[in-house]
C-alpha cells in the first residue's frame, strides 16, 4: 500500500508519500480499504513532536491518522464475518508505532487500515465517506459540547470558527433548536459559507467593529452562549456580550495556537461579577456527561444518527491522500472550511 509515514518530528513536510507493507488484521480485527481518512489540527502538534492535550507523544516511524472510513477488505482470525465488504468508518484513537511488524496498528493516513471490529459503525445510506469521518470525530465531538448547551428557541449564540467542521455542525444544531445564531469567521469567503449555513448574522472577526455590528443586530438582546474554541482576543470580545448567567463553553484555542495551549482565563471575581458561567466541556468531564460504558461510542452513535437523519450535514474539504503536508499547512494557516480529509 501506499501511506503517509513520519520519519523525524518537525514541519509539514516531514510527511513523505511512501510504499509502506500492507497492515495485517489480528484476531478481532479488520482491514479497511481507506476511502476517506480524517485530519485533525492535533494531528500537526503530534507531528511536531509534541503530544496532545489526552495524548503521548508518537513513536517513530508513524502512520498519522484517527479516523478512517471505507469498505472492510479483510478479516483477522474470529472477527464476525458479516462486516466483510461492508462500508464502515471508526475512529482508531491514537496510531502506534508503524516501523515494526506488519501486524502493528498503523494511523489512517494510508490506503489501508486496521482496526478492532468492536470500533466499526455501519455507514448509514446516504453519507459518503468523507461525511461519515467527518461525523466519527468532529461530529462526536459536537454532540458532546451540546451536551452542556440547553439550545432553547430564546437561546443567543455566539460561534466563533464558525466555518469550521465543528463551528458548521454546531451553527446547524443551534438553528434546529429555534436559538438566534451568531456566527464569527475570517474572511469574506469564509463568512460567505457561515451565512450560507444558516447563520442569523455572519461577520469578519478580523474587522475590529465586528462587537459593534452583532450589537446593532441584537438591539438590545445579549448572547446567552458562547462555543469558545478559539480562546483570545476574539473569544474576550465574544464573551462580553453575553448577558448575565451567559454560559462560555471551551473546547479549543485555535486563536491563540494548539501548541502554545492559550485559552482565555477569567477570575473566579470576574465570573461572579458578571454572572458568567464557564464551563471547560472536553476529556472527562465530557465522557462523564455523555455516560453509558463506552461513552466516546454514545457520541459517535448519536453523531452519525444526526446526519443519517439530514438534521446535520458537515462540511468537508478534501486532499489527496498524497498532498497530507499541503492539508497540514493549510489548517495550521486557517486556510480549510469545514473538516479535512485525506482521499487515497
């Protein structure tokens, strides 16, 4: 087969389009023919070397990849024998080390991946591929930030990153539920897309009157939420719009770099002065709300039931799987709409 293998932490091109052997399904596994294979701005720390928020550092050589759709092609020793020839798509977790045995694990930047059979979900009819990695990552992950939204139709959103893949699912959901949507995105091409979603105001947070226009289109109303997953100045200038008992959700700081790790902190003061409830809704606290004994799998369960059910629909952009560097650089620049995605 043919993948993207990380030899030496570092920049974007570190990634190298290669011949690597063909991945072996242990007993309980599967061998997908990768159809669409998911990218994540974590994805271009670990490449740098440095490990995630929830995750250790790779060993090298490596297979990028968490999230992997296609049709299965193989089976290891036990595995059911009904997923043969099926459309699934999984998320593999973190990859692990590629160099060795062709029985080890390899990430999902690669025309062939294996996985455990008990982490595969049938592809409802009517998604392709790229949707439905888009819906095993960024769409669980959006169910589990909604888990602590309580959307009402009197609710006030504020989404910066709104032309992201999570920005676009959570403008969609918002707007399902009746609430007034507020949607932040830099550029006019961007803001375009934002507005083209649903958005009830789309506007330029790199215009620094963009407070001033979203407080002339409330008109006295305020925002009730905020899905910060940007942290910064944009994300202060969106939570002082909130009104009292405003809730300001984190998921992310994109605004300030993944690899510094700036978020937007306030004083235990400042929250009980303004009556801001803030709430950091990833890891734990999230898993401990979505509940069950697999709670990642709950989220990825009811993420892929939205979009069967056309009530979420993510927007993918795509790359050849031999272009993954040109993807890397592009999200790191903020140059991608929605969720990107590797095509072999």
């Amino acid at each position: 087969m043919h993948a993207i293998r990380l030899h030496a932490f570092g920049p974007a091109e570190n990634l190298t389009y290669e011949k690597a052997e063909d991945p072996l399904p242990g007993p309980g596994q599967v061998r997908i023919a990768v159809a669409a294979a998911g990218v994540h701005l974590l994805d271009t720390a670990l490449r740098e070397g440095m490990p995630g928020p929830y995750s250790k550092q790779p060993e090298l050589p490596t297979i990028p990849g968490r999230e992997v759709a296609g049709t299965v092609e193989s089976l290891g020793e036990g595995t059911d024998p009904a997923w043969l020839g099926k459309r699934v798509v999984a998320h593999l977790g973190i990859p692990l080390p590629s160099g060795g045995h062709p029985r080890t694990p390899s990430g999902g930047y690669a025309e062939l991946a294996v996985t455990d059979a008990a982490k595969l979900h049938e592809i409802p009819a009517g998604l392709d591929e790229g949707q439905a990695v888009a819906m095993i990552g960024t769409g669980r992950t959006t169910m589990g930030i909604l888990l602590f939204a309580d959307l009402r139709p009197d609710s006030v959103a504020i989404v910066p990153a709104a032309a992201g893949g999570i920005g676009t699912l959570l403008v969609q959901y918002a707007k399902n539920a009746g609430a007034t949507v507020i949607g932040l995105a830099g550029g006019p091409e961007k803001v375009a897309r934002v507005r083209e979603n649903g958005a009830d105001l789309a506007v330029d947070y790199k215009q620094s009157d963009w407070p001033d226009r979203v407080r002339a289109f409330l008109d006295g109303r305020q925002a009730t939420i905020v899905f910060d997953s940007v942290g910064g100045d944009t994300a202060r200038a969106a939570v002082d719009l909130l009104g009292h008992g405003g809730k300001h959700l984190v998921f992310g700081w994109s605004g300030q770099g993944l690899h510094a790790g700036g978020t937007l902190t306030f004083t235990a003061e400042e929250l009980a002065e303004r009556g801001i409830v803030l709430e950091s809704v990833l890891g734990p606290v999230m898993m401990q709300k979505a509940g069950g004994d697999n709670p990642l799998r709950v989220l990825e369960e009811r993420s892929l039931a939205e979009a069967a059910a056309g009530r979420l629909t993510p927007a993918v952009q795509r790359f050849p799987l031999a272009e993954a560097a040109a993807a890397h650089r592009a999200l790191e620049t903020r140059g991608t709409m929605g969720k990107v995605v590797l095509v072999p």
